[in-house]
C-alpha cells in the first residue's frame, strides 16, 4: 500500500488539495506517490508541489555527496522560476540544450520548414517558461547533418556522437548523454498537434537486440517538453526511468500524458 500521512485516508488522498499538503511536513509530501493520486485539471498544483518536494530532497542529497553544505530551502507552494531556469543558472552553464541528429534526407523543403518551426517551438516553450528570459540567450539546439547517415540507425548515431564528442566536443550544458533525432516519422509529426523526436539514451548500448516491452533505449518526445521539462529531469532521473511502455510521446514527469499516436 502506498504511504498515507498520519491520520489520512486512501479518500482523502483521492482528493488532496494543496492546503491539506500544507499541514504536513515536506519529509512526509515527498514520500506521497503521485500515481496514487489521479491527475485532474484542479489539482495540477498538488502535484507539482510533491514534485518540487521531491526535487528538493534530490538537490540536498546531491550537495551532500558533493561535500556541499545544504542549499537554502525553496518554496513547493511559490511561483519559483521554473526548474530549466535554476539548473541552468545553478550550474552556470554558458550554453546548454541537445545536439539534433538529421537521418532523412529525401525532402529538403519539409526539412527545412521542420527546421523553422521546431526553433519556433523551443523559443515559445523558453518563453512561457517563468524566469526563461534570464536563459534564453543560452539555449543552443545545434543539428548534426551529414547525408551518410540517411536511414542511419541508433547504434550509428552514437557512435557519430562520441566521435564528435572526441574530436569536437561540446559546452558542459550540452554534454548531458541524451542527443536527440529527426527521422522522416519525427520531421513529418511537425504536421500534428503534437510535434515530437526520439531522445536516444546514449548509456544504452544500441548495437544489441531488444525485446519486445523492455526499455529500448529511446523514447519520442513532445518538442514542446525538450527544454522545460525533458532537460531539467536528466540529472535526476535516468532516460530508462523516465521511459515508460505505456506513453506514446513524453511530455512530462508531472503532468497527465499523451497516451495516443
């Protein structure tokens, strides 16, 4: 059974408001399991809360193993700047976003009208972000384009990737093992509601055989969700934890979903 703070019940839990999560201690908010709570348009608050609770615990254990001493504590309830504007500024980052691999290469209009429209996307998402001005100037979403590697495979790329790693290298904030790629499925989901890529897990050893239902190393993701959301969960969340069989396109670790194509 999931955790229930003294005194509540599994019906209280079903209908956890953000004053009840203020009567308990951040300890007890971040061993809450979200999943137990359902996800409804007027309690998207709960959940960012035991988010940023959780979050927290994370950054203090972080500081510990760093032999830091502990961060002043941020509000779970306040309009902070967004997590992508407080790592970014955290860790001092000059430049910091994905390398985009190209691996289609049959349309160059359609690439270049996804290529217009996929920054586009990247500066609204900075945009809508809170505190996202302070940090917009240092998002750096360079596309790695090279025509042998039309049709290319995910084992290809990441070889590609640590030979570029090696001989060219790239900012700290962009070297966050994750690169992601634009196929003809990816460039041509530009036309949907729901533009998405591939962030390929560059831990994952790509040369191997996967079984159906286990983690393949690679999830679609919501163009939308690649800065705001995707970026800032990578120091605390590995690309197999935030994968997951049963979600189409990611969009974030907080919020309800896209659960179809």
């Amino acid at each position: 059974m999931s955790y229930l703070p003294p005194g509540w019940t599994e019906d209280r839990l079903q209908i956890v408001s953000v004053d009840d999560l203020r009567q308990l201690s951040e300890e007890q908010i971040r061993q809450i399991d979200e999943n137990s709570i359902p996800r409804r348009e007027d309690n998207v608050q709960v959940h960012i809360a035991i988010g940023r609770a959780k979050l927290n615990e994370h950054r203090r254990l972080e500081r510990e193993k760093l032999g830091l001493p502990p961060a002043p504590p941020r509000s779970i309830y306040e309009k902070n700047d967004d997590p992508i504007v407080e790592l970014v500024e955290r860790h001092g980052f000059d430049d910091f976003g994905f390398i985009t691999f190209r691996t289609y290469y049959s349309d160059e209009q359609l690439w270049e009208q996804w290529g217009e429209k996929y920054i586009r996307i990247i500066d609204t998402s900075m945009e809508e972000s809170s505190g996202g001005h302070k940090i917009e100037d240092k998002c750096l979403m360079p596309t790695f384009e090279d025509e042998e590697l039309d049709g290319a495979g995910y084992h290809r790329i990441q070889q590609e990737y640590y030979e570029y790693l090696e001989t060219v290298g790239v900012p700290p904030g962009l070297d966050v093992g994750v690169c992601l790629v634009a196929d003809k499925a990816a460039i041509e989901s530009m036309q949907s509601e729901k533009p998405w890529v591939y962030a390929l897990d560059m831990s994952f050893d790509h040369s191997e055989d996967i079984p159906d239902g286990t983690y393949p190393g690679y999830f679609r993701v919501a163009v939308e969700s690649i800065i705001p959301d995707l970026y800032p969960m990578l120091p605390a969340m590995t690309p197999r934890e935030l994968w997951s069989p049963e979600i189409t396109i990611w969009e974030t670790a907080f919020v309800s979903q896209v659960s179809g194509d």
